[in-house]
C-alpha cells in the first residue's frame, strides 16, 4: 500500500498545541515540551496562529514544528514522511473538530520532498484516533513552494516550508532561572553554556545578577522552523456562527 492508504489503520495524536478564535485573541506557544518529541523534532508542535488573510473573507492558518532549526541544518530539514500533520477546526463551538485540514509528506530521491493536503474536510474519526479524511489530496506539490488551487475568492494557497522562527523571550535567562526547561538535546541545549552560540550579536552576556537586558529581544533571530501555512475562504472553515476553535495535532 502506499503512504497515503496506509493511514486507515488510524494512528494516536502524540502533540497537541494551541487554540484560537475567529479574529479574536488566540492562546499557546509549546516548543520541546516533553521528552518524547524532543528525541523526535519533526514531532513537535511549536505555535498555532489564525489570522484575518489577503481580503476580508479569507482567513491564514500556520502550524510551525520543530524549533530551533540552525543556518547549518536548515537546507536539509525536513517534516516526518510517516506523520499525519493535521489543523482541527470546532465551528460548533463544542470543543470537538467539525472540520480538519490534514498533510502527509513523501521524501523524492532527489532528497526533497512533496506536500499533500486533504481538506478543510468532516473527519472520520474524531479526539485522539486520527485517519486521513479523503483518498485525494486536494493540492500537492514541493516544499518550499508556494501551491495553489481553484481561482479567485475560491482559491486555496498552501506554504510547507522553513521559515524565520522570531521568539521575543530572553531564553538565556529564562534557562537560568529554570534549568530544567533547558531542552537535553537540539540547538536550544546550547544556550546558557559557557559558549552560546545563539545569542543575538547585539546582546551583552548577562551578569551574574541581571534580572532584564532592557528592551525585548528576538532571542531566536536567525534560528528557523518548518511551517506550513494555509490560507482560504473563510467559508469553507465556519459553521453558523462568525467563531472558530483550532488546535493541531502531529499523529504516527
């Protein structure tokens, strides 16, 4: 069977991050946050964010993972090839998906890999038990790439790719006054080491007693995470009334 069939067995959700509401505020931001997919990165779940799109009835939705991604690794990162990737959407306001937009990737032998997007579509099943809704995806193509479909108001935009991943938190710090958020393994290890390597270059070490170095800093500028970013018509994701909930899973 292919990968894209061999999801009917159904799989479990191991990372789920972030809920928001239709143009109004949104909550959440969960980088490496248990052991298990801090041995498994392309598992994590990093941010969730719903935004008003390109006109006034259409509407962004971006799931970022793995974070942080260096300049030195960024050319070969890639998302899990045997991880179902999915944005569930309540437009019934009873905390249980109505909807899901799902994405499976397959590696080419040209070491880079190709996106395949099923949805906004009902799920099979719903909580914990995902499979992929449709044997079709509605678009594929390259990450990397920007991938549409249908025309007009009608069209769907599609991003799977690295990205910029700002962070405005002083993690050196933070780090410090709790080691044990430090990540064991990944980039973010490295800080609050004798050699930090990724602090900003206009940012002074801290002293011994600094509880601030002034103004917020993009403590990750520089640094990078796989995102993929969704933007369509808001009426293929509302029900009857103008609020969404959406939260994400990534499912083996």
């Amino acid at each position: 069977m292919t990968r894209r069939t061999r999801w009917i067995a159904g799989s479990m959700a191991i990372a789920i991050t972030a809920t928001a509401t239709l143009v109004q505020r949104g909550v959440g931001s969960d980088h490496q946050d248990t052991p298990e997919v801090e041995l498994n990165p392309r598992l994590d779940i990093n941010d969730v964010f719903v935004f008003p799109g390109s006109a006034e009835d259409r509407i962004v939705m971006v799931l970022t993972t793995q974070s942080p991604i260096t300049p030195a690794s960024s050319a070969a990162a890639r998302f899990d090839s045997n991880a179902l990737y999915q944005i569930k959407i309540d437009n019934s306001g009873d905390a249980v998906e109505d909807l899901v937009i799902q994405f499976q990737f397959d590696d080419n032998a040209s070491g880079g890999q190709t996106v395949g997007m099923f949805g906004p579509v009902a799920p099979t099943v719903t909580g914990r038990t995902s499979r992929v809704a449709t044997a079709t995806p509605r678009m594929t193509g390259s990450i990397g790439s920007t991938i549409t479909n249908g025309t007009g108001t009608a069209q769907v935009q599609l991003f799977a790719g690295i990205r910029d991943d700002p962070f405005y938190i002083d993690l050196e710090q933070f780090f410090r006054i709790i080691p044990d958020r430090r990540p064991a393994h990944g980039a973010a290890s490295l800080i609050t080491k004798s050699a930090n390597a990724f602090r900003p270059k206009d940012v002074a070490a801290p002293g011994p007693f600094d509880a601030t170095r002034g103004p917020a800093v993009d403590f990750l500028r520089g640094l990078n995470s796989m995102a993929i970013v969704v933007e369509l018509p808001e009426s293929l994701v509302k029900g009857a009334g103008n609020n969404i909930g959406v939260w994400a899973t990534v499912s083996r």
